[in-house]
C-alpha cells in the first residue's frame, strides 16, 4: 500500500504531458526540459554520508545527503548536503555553497537496499548561468558500499588566460556519442575542450570539424579563431586522455593549456 500511494504521488508531480517509468528512475524537470536518467544508483560513503547518481550519456544529476535515512535533507549555506548537474556541453551547476532545495527520502528499504524519495534545488554554473532543478522524483534506487566519482573533480586541468593562471573550482569531463567534453570552471569564468570520442594522439590544428575549444568570462562567449590541441594520451578502455592545448579568442590568447582527465 505504502508504495502504490508513493506512485500516485510520483505521478501527481508531473506533468499529463511527462513520462514516467516504474522500475529503477531518477528524474526532474531541469529548467522547462524532462530529463529522465538511463542508469541511477547510490553509494554509502565511509564518512556515513550517502551519494546518489542518474546519469546517461549527456547529462547527469548528483545529490549528496549527510547520511542514510528517511526525512527531509535540507540544501542551503553550510549544510552537508547538495546537489550537481551536469549538462550536455560538459558544464557542471552546482548548490555549493549558494544554492537552495531539499530532498525527501520517503522511503528507505533496508531489505532490498532501495531509496526512494523527492527532490528539487536550484544550482549555478559559477558566475555565469543558473539551473533549476524541479519535480525531481528518486524511485527504487539501489544502494551498496560501491563509490561513485565525483563529477567536480575528473582530474587536473590548468590554462593561462592572457597571461593570468586560471585555476578552475571544478573539472569535468565526459563521453557523448560524439565527443569527449572537457571543462573546467572559476568563479566566474568557464574553459572547454571537445575532442571526437575515437580521438587518436597527435597534433590538431583548430578550427577542425569534431574539435573545439571556448572560453567564456564576464563578459560572455568569446569567439575562437585559432588554436591547437595536442592529444598526448588516449586510453579508451580506461577512459582517460591526456592533452595539451593553446587558442585565440577575440578578447583573449589562452596559453600554456593542459589535462589530465578520466571521462
């Protein structure tokens, strides 16, 4: 009974026109736009925290509570809980340390190792653009001891712009059927490298179909003329590369680019 009534109230969060699946789900509204994870799991941290993971091939959701249990996790300034999204051009939003939202766990299945529950929290991308994540509903998540990598941190990514070290907060990276995006993000500033997904090490002179490098500041999306990337490592069964770059904005010369990332 208790989870037929949690059904009912999963489908009264959406909308007639929304979709909803009733095995394994993790989902929301994020910003006008349904999107419904292909795979959801959660892991039980060794500090007693608990993470939990939807994900496809473009974009992924991430949510942080302080521990395991049913109730309400509040996200807000200075709470152990928060939340992470990452969109289909590699940028990562997250609640950290500004945003706001809550989850719900409604129901803890000790037995099965399942959670489900509600979600929603508005998250940034630092000084640039901010998502809102709405209607978020977590259905039979499975959860185990297994970890699940943080997508603000997939390795090292460092750059010059005009001179001045940018030192990014956060680092993503990750494989779409196409391309492998790579970005990294300031406070107010965010830096992309895209690389087709059978990329091979070597020299590549931009512009090049399948090849792109951006860099966006304070003033908006600055337009590349020219640059370089040079893959220096490419391991796709671990899914790692490793490259060097440098490009031409029209406000700006990036230099002494690098990174080294797992996707």
């Amino acid at each position: 009974m208790k989870k037929l009534l949690f059904l009912i109230a999963v489908i009264s969060l959406m909308s007639c026109e929304d979709t909803k699946t009733n095995v394994v789900a993790l989902q929301a509204k994020v910003d006008n736009n349904l999107y419904i994870s292909t795979e959801a799991r959660a892991a039980l941290n060794p500090n007693g925290t608990v993470t939990i993971q939807g994900f496809d091939r473009d974009e992924s959701i991430t949510i942080h509570l302080s521990r395991l249990g049913e109730g309400n996790f509040t996200i807000e300034e200075g709470a152990r809980n928060y939340a992470i999204y990452g969109d289909m051009g590699g940028n990562v939003y997250t609640t950290d340390p500004n945003g706001e939202g809550v989850v719900t766990i409604s129901e803890l299945n000790e037995t099965n190792k399942t959670l489900s529950g509600t979600f929603k929290f508005n998250a940034f991308l630092a000084g640039i653009d901010t998502v809102y994540v709405s209607k978020g509903v977590l259905y039979d998540i499975p959860y185990s001891n297994v970890n699940i990598d943080d997508p603000n941190n997939a390795g090292s990514f460092s750059a010059n712009v005009n001179g001045i070290a940018f030192m990014p907060l956060t680092v993503s990276s990750r494989s779409t059927d196409n391309a492998i995006i790579t970005s990294a993000t300031t406070e107010n500033a965010i830096m992309m490298v895209s690389v087709p997904t059978n990329v091979e090490p070597g020299e590549y002179t931009l512009p090049r179909a399948g090849f792109a490098a951006k860099y966006q500041g304070v003033d908006g999306l600055e337009t590349t003329s020219e640059g370089t990337i040079n893959i220096l490592d490419h391991n796709i069964s671990a899914e790692t590369i490793k490259a060097t770059f440098s490009f031409v904005t029209d406000m700006s010369e990036i230099t002494e680019g690098q990174f080294d990332v797992g996707y």
